[in-house]
C-alpha cells in the first residue's frame, strides 16, 4: 500500500496506489516455497527478540501491541522498499502456483513492517529458540486467507480483510464498532479495475479469483472511525494498535498501514513504514494531524492485536 503524497494529481495518485497495492495483498511443510533472508535477517530476528525477553515485556502482561511497538522502534530507519511480495512475478514464477513465502527484518512496504513486528512479538512470546521457521509460520498465518498459503489470490491484499480475516481467527480485534465506526458499503473492486497495473493479473485464472474475493467482501462493509471523530476517541487507541487509513478513492478501501504509537509524553503518533519518508518511522504529526494532512483520507480501521 502507499502513504499518499498530497503533491500527486489524482491520476498519479490513482496510478501509484495500484502500483503499490499489488504488494500487499500450511498443508505443505513451511519451507516449500521460503524465499531464504541473508544473515543479517536472522540476525535481527535474535537481537530483536533477545530484547524482548530481556525487557520482560510479556513477563510483566505487556500488551502484544506494545511488544510489536518495542520491535518497530528497534526498525527505525529500516529502508523502504516498495512491492516487496512481488519479486518472485519480476522473476517469471506463476501467480496460479503456489505464492513464495517472502520474509524480510531489512526492508519493509508498510503492511510488511506490522506483519513483520507482529510476528517478532509472538516469536519472542514463546517457549523455546526464536528460528527463522517460527518467524516465517506467524507472518503466513497473518498474510493468508485462513493462515492457508496458496496461490496469488489467497493473500490478503485489501487491508479491512486482514482485519476481519484476523479477527476470525483470533489475530486481532476490529475495533470499529467499540469506537463509533460508521459503515462503509462501497464494493471493492480497485484490483480488478486496475488489471494493468497488476501483472498477476495477466492470467485469467487469477483474475477471476480476485474478481471473486471482491465480490465476496462487497457483501461485508468495512466499519471506520471517521476523520473528524478521531479527536474524539483518540484517548480510546493504545500504542501497537494496527491502523488502515480509509481512502474515498473508488473501489478501494485502505491506502496505508501502521501502527498506533504513544511516545514517553502520551501523545498519540504513528509508527510506520512511509513511501514519502523511505525509513520505518515515528511521526512528528499526531495521529489526527497525520490523517488530516492525507487528501482523500475519510478515517482509519483500528484493530487490535489479541494472542491468536
């Protein structure tokens, strides 16, 4: 997904969303299909959850969402990358096979870094050596329709279905409906709309499935906090929970992901991985600043992450 640039024209908006959202969006044993990291992912992987357990964070009935925040502060100034879960269609694999399961600790697009923090705080939560293997097992359960890894169509590409689909499974709690959410019944169809922009796509198979799970998620409206009710319900957001900023672009329900984030003061900001800033960072804005500053911007979904 894309933090928009309040500088773009709408076509170049509407062109660079769908560039970027392409890169959102367990019968088989998990290292089949494991796109391998280099050591310096690993590497993180231990640190950062050695810092974990060496806080005591889940020792003391820390919240995972402030174990998530701890990860995404240790990532700041982690770079950007765009289009992170497409590499392996650049490189001529099939989008009617089995996906690859992409895992990075050394680059993030804005989805990746809250699957990526997620999974460092679950990790570090449990019993044992925190491998690379565990690491992988909780961003497939997030990333997948049902934590089930099959073909293109079976990841989670809108954002309010990795909510409701991680709600279903106990992942997170959609907090729409606790923070006065109002509905939003508009069909999500920006994929298929926009075949062109997505290479996937190219293979009828695929673009029936997509067209399918859109049809599907027409029937389920998403519930946002709108923007002139944040202030409001502000006091109500706990840092580490994960935010989709709803757009008023058509056929499309989200244009960026983060997380809540409290500095020392108690103000609320945002942690995240901007396309504008190219780092993994805290915002000076508040939370409510920020989303007024985004043109089109009609709210966020809030959800909160639960033990799964």
């Amino acid at each position: 997904m894309l933090e928009p640039n309040t500088s773009l024209s709408r076509r170049d908006l509407l062109r660079n969303v769908a560039s970027a959202v392409a890169a959102l969006a367990l019968p088989q044993p998990l290292t089949a299909g494991v796109r391998s990291a280099g050591d310096p992912d690993r590497e993180r992987l231990n640190d950062w959850t050695a810092a974990l357990r060496a806080a005591g964070q889940s020792a003391r009935g820390a919240s995972l969402g402030s174990d998530a925040i701890r990860v995404g502060e240790l990532a700041q100034g982690t770079p950007y990358r765009p289009h992170t879960l497409e590499g392996y269609l650049h490189a001529g694999g099939s989008p009617a096979g089995r996906e690859p399961l992409t895992l990075s600790l050394t680059r993030f697009d804005c989805v990746t870094l809250v699957e990526a923090c997620l999974a460092v705080a679950r990790v570090a939560d449990g019993q044992g050596t925190p491998t690379w293997e565990r690491f992988g097992r909780e961003i497939e359960r997030m990333r997948y329709r049902g934590g089930e890894r099959r073909g293109y169509a079976s990841r989670l590409h809108y954002f309010s279905e990795w909510i409701s689909d991680g709600e279903k499974r106990g992942l997170v709690r959609d907090l729409g409906g606790e923070l006065g959410g109002v509905l939003d019944e508009r069909p999500l169809r920006f994929m298929t709309e926009h075949r062109g922009s997505y290479p996937a796509l190219s293979d009828d198979g695929v673009f029936r499935q997509m067209a399918e799970v859109e049809r599907r998620l027409g029937c389920s409206p998403r519930r946002l906090v709108a923007r002139r009710q944040i202030p409001q319900v502000a006091n109500q957001i706990e840092t580490g929970d994960v935010l989709g900023f709803a757009t008023s672009i058509p056929g499309l329900d989200v244009t960026h992901a983060a997380f809540a984030y409290r500095d020392p003061e108690g103000t609320l900001r945002v942690l995240h991985a901007p396309l504008s800033g190219g780092v993994v960072e805290i915002t000076r804005s508040t939370l409510p600043e920020y989303v007024a500053a985004i043109k089109g911007a009609t709210g966020i979904l809030v959800a909160r992450p639960a033990g799964g």
